[in-house]
C-alpha cells in the first residue's frame, strides 16, 4: 500500500516537472512578451483633418 503511494508521488512530480520544463520553453520560444516596433510611415493628412482621431493625438 505504501509503495504505491510512493509511485503516485513521483509520477505527479515527473508530470510537474515536464509542466514546468513545457511552460518555460513555450515563454521563451514566443519572445518574452516582445512587442513589434510601431511602423515607420508618416501619418496622412487630408487638408487639415489627422489621420488619427483627435482623442488619439498627442501634443
């Protein structure tokens, strides 16, 4: 009975620690949160109307 348990034991801590390995391969293989770089382009402009909406614009 005991031998068992035992068994159960390591079994969980084999799963845990290929959970643990899976989880830190995915995060490293996705960049570690990196963000893109906002593109290069200029803003258009029609006559005096942003291309942004004004509640977007910084001064």
């Amino acid at each position: 009975m005991a031998g068992s348990i035992v068994v159960v034991l390591i079994v969980l801590a084999v799963a845990a620690a290929v959970a643990i390995v899976a989880t830190v391969r995915v995060v490293v293989r996705d960049g570690r949160g990196h963000i893109p770089t906002e593109p290069s382009q200029r803003p258009w402009t029609a006559g005096n109307l942003p291309s942004q909406p004004y509640s977007m614009i910084r001064f």
